[in-house]
C-alpha cells in the first residue's frame, strides 16, 4: 500500500472545494478536481473557505486464505474478543495469527482448491471422476478433461490417496 496521500475539502452541505481553479463548493459528481496531494493547501483552503480536510486512503488488498482459516476469521467476527479467538486457534510461529488478523480488518478472498484427475491403481490408462457428488466411474486419458476433478479433501473421502493424481491448472479448466 502507498504511503502517498489525497486530501479533498468537504462542507456541511457535502460539497467538495473545486483545486483546479478554485472556483468554490461543488457536488463531487460535476467537480473537475476536489483533491490534492497538499495536506498544507488542504488545511488552508478548510480554514478560509470552511469545510473540513477529508484524507483519501487507498483500500487495503485483500488477503487470500484457506477455507478452513476463513472459518476462523468468521468466527472472530461474532466473538467478543476476535484478536484473541484468532490467536487461539492458529500458529503464532508460521505467521498465521498475522495473517488472519490481516484478513480481519482487511477483507479477504478463499484460495482456490488445487483439483486433479486420479488414475486407477492396477488398470492401463484409466481415470477416475464424479458423477453426481457420490459414485465414481471410470474413463479414458482422451476424456478425462471432460470430467470431473477432485480436490485434496476429495481424494481422502473417496480413499485415492495411493493413485497417481495430475494436477488440473486453470488453463486446464
């Protein structure tokens, strides 16, 4: 994140100082410039004109996080103590804690789910993929990016942790 600044001038009646040619108050929607890089001239224009400096900062990024510490950082939200729920329930020591704090104040997204296609054991050429959210079935190399893939949790549930996976990246999608 920058650590330059934008100051605009705001009034009580919600209108922006116009700094390109200081020409007065105008709505923000028809306003040709209502900000400045000077604090200074801000403050100046606030004290003369009246209004108040309002400071522009920039939105933090978002944090990408697993599922599983989503659900932690969800959980710190309707605690009464969300710092210390947080540092509860993670790893001080691989920077976990920061990480979820981060993702507290600043927002977050889910990392994806890496997927694969998993080979049977013991057949020649064949791949396993879903049908529906239970069975399984059986297809050849040719078809399987036309199928379903598995994600690690996937491949667990079903006991494919002994077959050779492949990785599906999102140009595979």
């Amino acid at each position: 994140m920058s650590e330059e600044k934008l100051y605009a001038v705001k009034n009580d009646e919600g209108k922006y100082w116009e700094f390109f040619d200081n020409s007065g108050f105008w709505a923000l929607d028809i306003s040709d410039s209502p900000i400045t890089p000077s604090k200074d001239q801000a403050e100046q224009v606030a004290d003369e004109q009246g209004g108040h400096v309002v400071t522009l900062v920039e939105e933090p990024e978002k944090v990408v996080i697993t599922k599983e510490q989503a659900g932690i950082v969800e959980e710190a939200r309707v605690s009464g103590i969300p710092a210390t729920h947080i540092s509860g329930h993670t790893d001080a020591y691989n920077g976990e804690e920061r990480l979820l704090i981060n993702a507290y104040v600043n927002g977050y997204t889910m990392a994806k789910e890496k997927k694969y296609n998993v080979k049977v054991p013991h057949t020649k050429e064949v791949w396993y993929y879903k049908s529906g959210d239970t069975d399984l079935l059986t297809i050849f190399p040719a078809d399987k990016e036309l199928r379903g893939t598995f994600t690690e949790s996937e491949i667990e549930h079903y006991g494919l942790q002994d077959c050779e996976k492949e990785e599906v990246t999102d140009d595979d999608d």
